[in-house]
C-alpha cells in the first residue's frame, strides 16, 4: 500500500532523484483526494484546474465526442499523472477520469504549480519534464492512430481487394505519373 | 512468332508493373471473324476458302491491319499480326488499334478473275464488321492497291461511297502519294537517327539490305541517295555485294519495278553473296526487309553492323536479340523501323476522310515528323530506363494502349 501521507518516490519514480527537504516543499503544496469507486475525479468539460498524481488505486479515463458513447482511453494505475493538460492551458477538462476501485490521489493545483516552476524548486521541473514526456508519448500514439485511419480511409475508397475500377484507377494514376511519354 | 510476340509483351507489362488482369485484357483480341468465301473458279467448279479478320484493340481508335493471302494463314498466325499492329499504331501515336486478316489461298494458283472474285466475296462476308471508322484493311503478303481497289468498290456499292475504309489504294483511286515508298523511308529515317545517336552519319555510312521487295528496294534507293553506299543487297534467289557500292539506282529501276531475281544482274566489282554472307557484312547498318527469324542464335554471333534495323516483322529471334545486346549491337524493333508503312496509311485515311489530297513533299514532310517523334520517344525510355530498344518500344506501345483503355474504362 502506498503510504498516505506524503508524495513517496516509490510510488513516483519521477521524484526518485529529490532530497527529503524538496519532497517537503512538493508535500506543501499537494492536497490528498480520495475518490470512492465509480465516482468521477472530474468529468470531461469540465473547467480544469488541477493535475493529479494517482497514489493508490486504478482510474479510468474515457472520453465521448458531442455527447455520444464513451470510449476508454487509458487505464492509470499508481505512479501516473492525469489532468495535466489544465495546468498548462486554461481549457475544458478533454475527458472524464472514474475510479474503478478506491482511489487516493494528490492534486496540485495550476497555481501551485505555476509558482514552483517559476521558483525553480526541482519537484516542479521534474514533474513538468514528466508532463512533457507523457504529452510527447501521447503525441506519438496520437500521429500512429491518425497515420492509420487515413491509410483506412484510402482503403474505403480504393478497395485492395480488386473492384475493376479501382484497380483501373490505381494504374491510371500510376501510368500517368511513372510512364510519361 | 506469336509466343515472341507475346514474350515481349509480358516482359514489358512486367516493367510496367500492369498486373495480370490487364495484361491479360491486352493480349487478348477483341473479335475474331472466320467466314467461309465461295467462289467459282474459271473452269466452273466451286471452291470455298477460310479468310480470318482478327480484330485485336480498338482502345485507341478504328483498327488497322493488313489483308494477306498466302497458304499458310491461320488464326494464330493472323491472331498474333493483329496484336502487332495494336502495338505498332501506339508507337507512332497514329489514332489506331490493330487488326489483321487474310484469306488461306495461294495466289499463283488463281486467275486475276478468281483473286477479284476472292476478294470482293470475302468483302461482302466481312462487310458488317469493317468501316473507315471500324476496321481499315491495308495491303500485306501477296495483296496490293489492285486488291484494296476492289474492296473499295464492293464495300462501297452496298455501303455507299467510302473510300477510307481501305488504304493503299491506287494513287488514282483516292490513294496516297508517298504510300510504296513510305516502310522504306521509315527504315531510312530511323536509320539515319540511330546512326547520329552513336556518332556516326547515314552519309557516310554502310549499308546491307536483305530483302529487295517493296520495303528492301526503297530502304536501299533512299538510303543511297542519302549518301550512304548500299555494298550488299539480296532476295529470294541469293546476293549481291560491293565493297565500293552497288549502282543502286539501277538495281532499283531494273529489278524493282517489275520484280526480277537480282541472280542476272552483272556489273564490275560486284560479287554474289549467301544471304548468310550478306547477314554478316562488315557494314554500319544491316536492314533485315524480307521474312521473320533470319537472325537466330546460330548466326548472331557474326553479326558486324553497328545496328540492326528491323524493317520485316521479327526478322530477330528472341534468342538472337540477346545475343546482340550482349554483343552491343543496337537493334531497332520492328514495330518502331517499320511503322512507316502505317503511318502513311493513317495519311491516307486522313486524305480520305479530309476529301483533300496532300503533295507527296508534305506526306513525306510529316512521316519524317511522326518517325523523329516515335525515335524521340522510344529513345527517351532506353536512356531513362537503361532497355534495349525493343522492350522500351514494347512500353511506349503498351502505356499507351494502357493509357487510353484506362481513360475510357472498362
């Protein structure tokens, strides 16, 4: 079990490399959250004010478009970071974390965290190190999955599977372009 | 001939990466008509002969092919003729697709009566399938503007006048001017080009022409007054040879125009030849104008010219060809060298549809343009893609008939 009263670098490798007295001044400005199972930690649209580091238990983050069916975008076990996106920009919670089980997490407000990058104490560089990270890692996943539905949507309109006149199509654009003459 | 044919055809589908189901829709024809002609025979007795129409590819316009008699034609025969001319009219960009046909007779066993007969029973039989904006009939094997005469005048009683719908017709009856001379002056034109391309000049250059029919004798003529000196000709019966030149103009006039066996003529300096003797001369530009697979893989070896111009239809065996790159000898297809002849039926059909008749000087002025273009076009592929010049004309013919078949779908 992870312990309760403070940011314990076993749970957060990130703060791994932080002296006792900078994990004290992360231990300031953290607020312990409990969140019971099936209850939300906070609901997509809503205005976001906050990052989270999940300390104990398993959140899960699902997210709908325009109100229609949710669909799962992660599941967090202890040790990740979520709502990170509000302490970098003034904008709508993108999706809504749920507790699957008892969850305890620390919330660090924006300005919290605003004024401890700005007084460069380390907890906050290296968790906006970590932020960037996730966010570079996400981004990645991100170009993968749009890389492929556009591969898919060129699928929908030129069936691989040998309609005549897609296949008619695919050596009429490529007589056009190789063999010029 | 068919499978070279063929062969060549998939090895460029290959570079071309076409897939197989279009390469299958382009070697494959789109018609085939066999009629039974009957006629009666000067001493009464009725006789019924096979003619065959294979009409391959109209992806680029009305199809083009000759008419030829002779015992041995068959389907195959005629079906793979008519592929030729689908790849042959896209070389030279003429708005053709390719056909072929002929009749299973001999000749020299009918009367002229019996061949006016012939041709215009067969005329009626395959009527509904041809048209100037159809099918074009031209001359071929032992067919001449006489027998594309009477095509015209049978089509056209029951069809109304039309002209077009044969070409090589008699100068005097709608034909072309430049028409006899033009496969020849093709070969000369491209001869000259490949000539230039390897530092040499057709006026300095010289020449062994086997072959001395319609297409041999012209190549021969034109190629002399070029300045080339001609030093070894041949037909049927055997050749000539000179290593100062043969008086060309002369052989031209005398043996020509009517054919006779060149085995009388006699002059100083002037030696006779086996054909293979004339295959082998120590010459620029050796121009095979006779039959197909005179070049095999026994006599390629010995070849000396620096270029090989096509001016029969396969003339080189597949195996040869091999032989010939390998030995650096450039070979200019057939369905590039000879497509003069062609080109200028493509004129006359134009003359025909126009209502207007063109100078010789101009159908010689735009053959010359059509056979610069085809060289630079063909040319440009062998460079870019570093292939002998047969698969890269293969390519032309075939991205073209490609090209208009996928622009107007299936």
């Amino acid at each position: 079990m992870a312990p309760t009263d403070t940011v314990s670098p076993e749970v957060f490798p990130l703060f791994g490399s932080l002296g006792a007295d900078e994990l004290a001044l992360l231990a300031d400005r953290a607020t312990a959250v409990a969140v019971a199972a099936g209850q939300a930690l906070f609901r997509q649209g809503d205005r976001g004010e906050s990052l989270y580091l999940l300390a104990a238990g398993r959140v899960e983050v699902v997210a709908s478009e325009d109100g229609g069916p949710e669909h799962r975008l992660a599941t967090l076990d202890p040790g990740a970071i979520l709502g990170e996106v509000a302490v970098l920009i003034d904008a709508p919670r993108t999706a809504t974390a749920v507790a699957v089980v008892d969850a305890r997490l620390w919330e660090i407000s924006r300005s919290s965290f605003r004024d401890a990058v700005a007084g460069n104490q380390r907890w906050a560089v290296v968790l906006l190190l970590s932020i960037a990270r996730v966010l570079a890692e996400r981004l990645a996943t991100v170009d993968g999955r749009l890389l492929a539905a556009i591969a898919r949507e060129r699928e929908v309109e030129e069936p691989s599977g040998g309609g005549r006149v897609a296949e008619l199509e695919r050596l009429r654009r490529r007589l056009l372009t190789d063999w010029t003459f | 001939m068919s499978d070279d044919v063929e062969r060549y055809i998939r090895r460029a589908s290959e570079i071309m990466d076409l897939g197989s189901r279009v390469e299958r829709l382009l070697l494959m024809a789109e018609e085939e008509h066999h009629v039974a002609v009957p006629i009666e025979l000067d001493n009464g007795e009725m006789a019924v002969f096979t003619g065959y129409r294979v009409q391959h590819n109209s992806a680029r316009g009305p199809m083009k092919g000759g008419l030829r008699f002779h015992p041995t034609v068959d389907a195959d025969d005629v079906r793979a003729l008519a592929s030729l001319m689908t790849w042959k009219t896209a070389v030279v960009n003429v708005p053709f697709g390719g056909a072929k046909g002929g009749i299973a007779c001999d000749p020299k066993d009918l009367s002229s009566g019996e061949l006016e007969r012939l041709t215009r029973k067969f005329t009626q039989r395959i009527g509904p399938e041809i048209g100037p904006q159809r099918d074009i009939p031209a001359p071929d094997v032992n067919t001449n503007a006489q027998v594309m005469a009477w095509m015209m005048d049978e089509y056209s009683r029951r069809y109304g006048y039309s002209p077009a719908v044969v070409t090589g017709k008699p100068v005097d009856l709608q034909g072309s001017e430049g028409r006899e001379a033009a496969t020849g002056r093709g070969v000369v034109s491209i001869a000259r080009q490949a000539l230039a391309d390897l530092g040499g000049s057709l006026s300095t250059a010289t020449v062994a022409v086997q072959g001395f029919g319609n297409v041999g004798s012209f190549a021969a003529l034109l190629a002399s007054e070029q300045g080339a000196r001609v030093v070894a000709v041949s037909d049927a019966g055997g050749g000539i040879a000179c290593r100062t030149g043969l008086d060309v103009a002369r052989l031209f006039d005398q043996y020509a125009r009517p054919r006779r066996l060149l085995a009388d003529y006699q002059a100083e300096g002037v030696e006779r030849v086996s054909q293979e003797e004339l295959l082998h001369a120590d010459v620029d530009v050796l121009i095979p104008a006779a039959l197909g697979g005179v070049l095999t893989k026994e006599n390629a070896g010995a070849v000396r010219a620096r270029v090989v111009v096509e001016a029969a239809n396969a003339p080189t065996t597949p195996e040869a060809d091999d032989i010939l790159a390998g030995r650096g000898v450039t070979v200019i297809p057939d369905i590039l060298a000879n497509a003069g002849g062609v080109t200028v039926s493509y004129f006359e059909w134009v003359q025909n549809i126009q209502g207007f008749r063109w100078s010789e000087e101009h159908v010689n002025r735009e053959l010359e343009s059509t056979m610069t273009a085809s060289y630079a076009t063909v040319r440009k592929v062998v460079v870019e893609r570093k292939l002998n010049w047969r698969t890269a004309a293969y390519i032309v013919g075939l991205g073209r008939v490609a090209k208009a078949t996928v622009h107007r779908g299936v």
